[in-house]
C-alpha cells in the first residue's frame, strides 16, 4: 500500500502523552538510578515524543521528518543501553534492550510495509553492533547467546509486522470513510441542487399563472387605447400634426407592451411538445442564419465544430430553434456595442468576435445525449447574475426584460434537458445545452 503523501500529525498535548512520560518517569527510578546520563537520555526521550510531530512535518532535501526521527531514536535507545549496564558486562547485555521497540514501532506507525522491514533492520544492526566491542574484549558469547540475540531480532520484526498491518489497515479504513464523507457530500450537493431547482420551478409555475391572467386583464385594455389612438390620428390627420404625433407614439408603445405580454404569454403558457426525431446540428445552423441576417454588419464570425456521429434527439424542433436562436442572438447583443448597436459595431475594440458553437454526444447521469456549446468572446456574464441569470426579469442588458433566458431555460426543462452556464469578466459566456437521445 503507498504510504501516505503527508506524515499524519500527532494530536495535542494529551492524556496519552502524560501517561508515556509517567512510563518514562517509571524507567527513571529503576537502577542504576545513581547515573545521571540514563536520566538525562530519558528526559530527552520524554521532551523527543512530545515535540515528535513538529519534526515530522518538517522535510528536508535529504530525509523527511519521518526518516529523522527514527533515527534519532535508534539514536537515542542505543546510548540508553551504554548508560545502563556495569562497566564489566558487555552492552549488549543491558536489561533495557525493549526500548528499541520504540523505533520500530515508529517505523511501523509513519512507513509501508518494505520500510519497516528497513528501518527494523537497521535498528536489529544498530543493537547487534554491540557485539563487535564484547568480541574484541574476550567475553565469551555462547551459542545460548547467540540464540537469545535471535530471538530479540524476530521479535522486533514481528512487532514491527503485527503494527505496521494494523496501520495499513487503519489507512485503508480512513480512505473508505473519506471517498463515502466526499460521496455523502457529492450527494448533498446533488440534493440541495435539485432542491433548489424544484423551489425555482414551484416560483416559475406560480408566476407564470400571475402572468397569464394579468396579460389577460392587460391586453384588452392595449387593444382599446390601440384603436382610439389610431381613430384619433384618421380623425386630425395633417390638420394638427402634434396630435397625429402623440397618437403615434401611443400606437408605438401599445405594440411595444404587446410585445411584452406576448412574450409574457410565451412563459406561462403550458408546453405542448410535438416530440419527434430533430438533427441538431440543422436546428443550430438555421439559429445562426436567422441571427447572421439580423446582424449582417457585425463583424462577428462564426466557428462551427459539429462532430459528424451526433444522434437525432427526440424533441420539438420549433421550440429547440427557439432555444439556440435565443442564446445565439444573445452571443451577437453581448459582443455588440451600446447592447446590439449594430451599426457602431465596427468601432468597438480589436479584440476578435467570435462565437464559437459545438456539438457532439454526451451522456449525463447515465442518460445519452448531445450536447450544444455556444461561446462568445464578450465581456461575460457578471458574477452576481450567474446563479440568477435563468430565472425571470433577471437581465444583463439595459433594454433587456429578462424573460429570453427564462423562456429557453423552461424549454429545456420540458425537454428534460440541462441547461448551464460558465462565464469569466472579460473573456465570454459559455452556455451548455444537453438533450436527451429520448423523451424522460
């Protein structure tokens, strides 16, 4: 199992810790008491375990933390075992010969398995050096010695061993409970959206019933004031040109909120697909058409990449040339100077415009599809309309109503489709439409 990419720090100074230094203290008053370099090396073995975890997360070029303190420890054991037996009796024969547990369970705690197996052997080395020095000074090491010196060494493998599964075992748990905490989290989110989504269309739903009664009320009266100010501009006539001219400007706002309660009509009105198999890739072409000729002095160009396997989706083909349509006049206005000045186009800034309009298969929650992607080069939608730009009379434009994005984003939602947006200042709006292969 790879170890772990950061060494996992030590809690704080705890209970734990207090009840190691009290195991220390314990060692301290067992002979030989009269030595004070023994105590001295405890105390640095007691203040080494607490201060342990600033080392560990603290890398070298050479060695990490983690290498550095069992070295320190193997360190420190061995000079323990020096200040522990007579001066007449080999080191190797000091009854404290357990501390170099300490090290290799470090080992075990901070490594996988094939670096504690190392640094076990390095500490089974660093305890069997001290067989050099009773050679050279004639004491007699029997083969009963040399059996209980083996003994000692595959106790600190197997204790090394039984540690460091524990351990592996322990990472793996926390790995589980991470990717189902990220799962549980993904899945909240999830949630939450859908939630919110539902609460948006609850608010659509009602609104477009308020729309539909109050475009009923409004229009009735429109159509009255309509044909008195246009009685009035027969009746004056060239006579007296101030009221033809007023009647006029009546008429003209008359068509004006006509328009409006059109479009208001468009949103409330109940979908009523004629679902059947529609190429995307027409629809879309026919959308660009219809803008290029609204804007034909633009300066604009147009970039298609239609990836040539794209499947038929099963839709209404008049709505979904409604929806690119909406969003690629939307791309033209938003590169535009003074919102969709066509005329004054070509006096803009010397960044390119371009729209950028890509199709091709996708899938989403396991449903297969095609995805649409419409990207222009404008000034992007702004940060604080981004979750907000699809609901209604939500608008970046000045003369703008906010009900063109309304209208498409409740399109797509009848379609069972998605709708996104992405948007950085200054460099562009990307929306993303997915459609389903087959009605939901």
């Amino acid at each position: 199992m790879p170890e772990p990419s950061r060494p996992a720090r030590y809690e704080k100074f705890g209970w734990l810790d207090v009840l190691g230094l009290a195991f220390l203290a314990g060692l301290a008053v067992l002979p030989p008491i009269a030595e004070i370099h023994k105590q001295i090396i405890l105390l640095a073995i007691g203040i080494f375990q607490v201060f342990e975890s600033r080392l560990v997360g603290f890398h070298t070029r050479l060695l990490s933390g983690r290498s550095y303190s069992v070295l320190i420890k193997i360190l420190l054991c061995s000079l323990l075992l020096v200040h522990t037996v007579p001066i007449t009796e080999p080191v190797i024969n000091s009854a404290y010969w357990p501390i170099y547990f300490l090290p290799v369970v470090t080992a075990a705690t901070y490594f996988g398995p094939l670096a504690t197996l190392g640094w076990t052997a390095i500490t089974s080395v660093a305890y069997c050096s001290y067989l050099i020095p009773a050679h050279f000074e004639y004491y007699e090491i029997t083969p009963d010695a040399y059996e209980l010196l083996g003994i000692r060494i595959l106790f600190f493998f197997l204790a090394a061993l039984l540690i460091n599964r524990f351990v592996i075992e322990n990472r793996r748990q926390v790995a589980r409970y991470q990717t189902l905490s990220e799962t549980l989290a993904e899945s909240n989110r999830q949630l939450q959206h859908a939630q919110a989504e539902a609460r948006r269309a609850e608010r659509l739903a009602a609104l477009g019933q308020l729309s539909a009664g109050l475009a009923h009320e409004i229009r009735n009266p429109l159509g009255i004031i309509k044909g008195s100010a246009e009685m009035l501009s027969q009746k004056f006539g060239p006579s007296q040109p101030a009221a033809s001219e007023l009647a006029g400007y009546i008429s003209t706002e008359v068509n004006r909120l006509n328009a409006l309660v059109s479009r208001f009509l468009d949103f409330a009105r109940p979908s009523r697909l004629e679902l059947k198999p529609v190429d995307l890739r027409q629809v879309v072409d026919r959308a660009l058409e219809i803008a290029q000729s609204r804007y034909p002095e633009s300066g604009i160009s147009i970039e298609r990449h239609f990836a040539a396997d794209v499947p038929s989706v099963l839709a209404d083909e008049q709505m979904c040339e409604q929806v690119f349509t909406n969003l690629v006049l939307n791309a033209y206005e938003a590169m535009l100077p003074q919102n969709g000045d066509a005329g004054s186009a070509t006096s803009g800034t010397a960044k390119e415009k371009k729209i950028t309009v890509s199709i091709s298969r996708d899938s989403q929650n396991g449903t297969r599809g095609v995805v649409t992607t419409i990207e222009d080069s404008g000034p992007g939608v702004p940060e604080e309309l981004r979750e907000q730009i699809f609901n209604p009379f939500v608008s970046s434009k000045k003369t703008g109503v906010g009900l063109g994005l309304s209208i498409v984003a409740k399109i797509i939602d009848d379609h069972r489709g998605t709708l996104e947006v992405t948007s950085r200042p200054g460099e562009g709006a990307r929306f993303r439409v997915f459609l389903p292969e087959t009605a939901a």
